[in-house]
C-alpha cells in the first residue's frame, strides 16, 4: 500500500474523531475543546493541502464534464472547507482558554458566536456526507490496514469509487 | 517545496473566507446568526457552556458522556443514510444497465433471425 494511502487513512480518521469529541462540548469541557479545536485547525491545514492537487484537478473539470460524483464530491468539500473554516476562525475570536494562554485576549461577541455554533452543525452534516461519499475507499483501505483487499488511490483520486 | 507552495494557496483561500466573514459581521445579514445567548439543545452547541457555565470548567466530564454519544449517533445515522441512498443509485444504475445490455442483444437476436 502507497505510504500517501496509509498517512491519508490515519489522518483522516483522527480528525473525524477528534471533531465528533470537540463538537461534544459538554463533554470535552472548554480547555479541551479550545485545544482540540486548535489541534482540528492545523490538521485540517494539513489535510487539504496534502489533497490541493485533487482541489486544482477538480476545479479545472469542473466545468466541462457532466454533473456526477466527482463534482457532487468537490461542491460538499468547498462548502466543508468554508464552513470548517468559519468554525475555526470564529472559534479563536470566541476563544477564553486557549488564546489567552498564548497571550491574546479575544474581544468576544454574539456574532462569533453564533457564527462559531452555526459553522459546527453545519460541519456535522458536512462531515457525514464528506465521509459517506468515500465509504468505499474507507473501506478497502480499513480491510487492507486489517489485512484484507487491496485498495490503491486516496479517495479523492479514486474517481471510480 | 509543492507542499509550501500548495499550503500557502490554502492560506490564501482561508483569508478570503475570513475576510468575507469581517464583511458579514459589518452588514445587517449579522443578524441572521448574531445571537450569542441562544439556548440550543443536543451535542455542540455549548451556549450556555460558552457564558460560563460549569459545564465549560471542566476537563472531560464523563458525566456527560451521553452527549458524545449524541454526537456519534448524529454522524452516524448521516453517513449511514448517505451510503444507503449511494448504494440504492448504484443498484439502480446497475438494473438499468442490466436491462439495456438485454435489450441490446434481443434485438442482436432478432436482427440474426
């Protein structure tokens, strides 16, 4: 299996996990959610910039192919990114644990907020749909890592999925 | 050196968005989601938590399990629908295909005759 597939799957799966703790906020608590938040940020960093390549690609198809999953797949991931985004940025400017132990007071207000609340739920549904339309791939790849099948792309270049 | 250059176009589509999000907060459409103190129920939405609450003191309150599991039933039962509803297209596509490819040698086998 492709180093990129195995760094893909592992990386992939640790920010659905750490975004379905951190979106739980009762029970991360404030400290822990500020954190993991900041952590879900640079590994999201990271994600979409190992997958920009998939992003240009796509951007550039966009157009001149028919509608079909590739472009269903690039609407939910752009809609995901912004949305993702918009949680992160506004949860810093809303944030009283974690910029204030890096030494930045943030001037709290109601519409970081509610954009902070609005931006998770609708990242909840983005996520599912962002997962789901990969299934596949999560699975070959998750039967391989077990020691079954024989995945070969990452889902955003497996096209055929 | 592709990573750099690929991070760095990233970057830049993050400061669009955020720039886009200062212009929200300046026009009357703020309003739509500019309501800090609004109590919301379910997994994630910590309003009251986020005024300062107890709930926001705490580091992994095990009490309050039940809204992770909140949190992965919401997620699950989603991918869980989209996943029905992609292999029910495909199951479709199939049975379409399926039949056309019938159609296609019937009327093979017709012409032959």
């Amino acid at each position: 299996m492709p180093r990129h597939t195995k760094i893909d799957f592992w990386l992939d799966l640790a920010l659905l996990i750490s975004f379905v703790v951190d979106y739980s906020f009762s029970f991360t608590g404030l400290t822990v959610h500020e954190w993991t938040g900041v952590g879900l940020g640079a590994s999201l960093l990271v994600h979409v910039t190992l997958h920009w390549d998939w992003v240009l690609r796509t951007t550039k198809k966009l157009f001149t192919t028919p509608a079909g999953r590739e472009k269903l797949r690039w609407v939910v991931d752009l809609l995901l990114l912004g949305a993702m985004s918009l949680c992160v940025l506004s949860g810093i400017m809303i944030s009283r644990s974690a910029m204030s132990a890096l030494g930045w007071e943030t001037n709290r207000d109601g519409f970081w907020t509610g954009l902070h609340t609005t931006a998770a739920d609708i990242c909840v549904a983005l996520v599912g749909v962002h997962v789901a339309l990969s299934w596949r791939w999560v699975l070959t790849v998750g039967r391989r890592l077990v020691g079954k099948g024989s995945p070969t792309t990452s889902p955003s270049t497996a096209s055929a999925l | 050196m592709k990573f750099l250059r690929h991070f760095a176009a990233l970057l830049g589509v993050l400061g669009i968005i955020f720039a886009l999000a200062l212009v929200w907060k300046h026009t009357p459409l703020a309003s739509l989601i500019s309501n800090g103190d609004r109590q919301q129920s379910g997994p994630g939405r910590g309003q009251p938590q986020f005024a300062g609450g107890p709930a926001g003191g705490h580091v992994f309150g095990f009490a309050n399990l039940d809204d992770l599991a909140q949190s992965i039933a919401v997620l699950s039962a989603l991918i869980a629908g989209v996943v029905i509803i992609d292999l029910r297209r495909r199951d479709r596509r199939r049975e379409s295909l399926t039949r056309a490819r019938a159609i296609a040698q019937q009327r093979i086998a017709a012409r032959a005759k």
